[in-house]
C-alpha cells in the first residue's frame, strides 16, 4: 500500500502548496503567507516586475521537483496498481 500511500502524499503536498483562493481569504498577515501569494504581491496592478517574478517562480517550483523526483517510481506505481487485474 506504500505506492498509494505516497501518490495520495504528494498529491497532498502539490495542492496545498499551490493553494491561492483559501490563502488569499484565510491569511492577513504577511509574515505566514504562502508561496502563491508572495508571487501575487510582486505581481502589482500598476506595474508588473517580471524578472523578479519570474525569478521567484522558478525558486517557488523547486521544492515541487525535488518531491516529485524523490517519489517518482511510487507515484507511477501507485498509478498503474489500479489498472493491474489480479
């Protein structure tokens, strides 16, 4: 159950890391905000600094294929484990 397990994880991990909608809700503070909104806030209405923010969206999706690399062969099996007739 260990492929599953871990598919489930790192389907866990990718969307909370990506969450945007309940972040921008929930949180007011700027010292626990996540990765998404601290991207939105270099992103201004008036004027857009696009080296910065392309900068920090190439940081921001490091840690994304670290995991993935990490669990890779778990997550291909906990995907085709449901399609094996036993």
């Amino acid at each position: 159950s260990l492929p599953g397990i871990a598919t489930a994880a790192i389907y866990t991990f990718l969307l909370s890391w990506n969450d945007f909608i309940f972040a921008l809700v929930e949180i007011s503070s700027n010292e626990i905000q996540t990765v998404p909104l601290a991207l939105n806030r270099i992103f201004s209405g008036e004027e857009a600094w696009w080296g910065p923010l392309l900068a920090s969206s190439v940081i921001a999706t490091i840690p994304v294929i670290v995991i993935f690399l990490i669990f890779e062969r778990y997550l291909v099996k906990g995907l085709t484990m449901g399609a094996v007739k036993m």
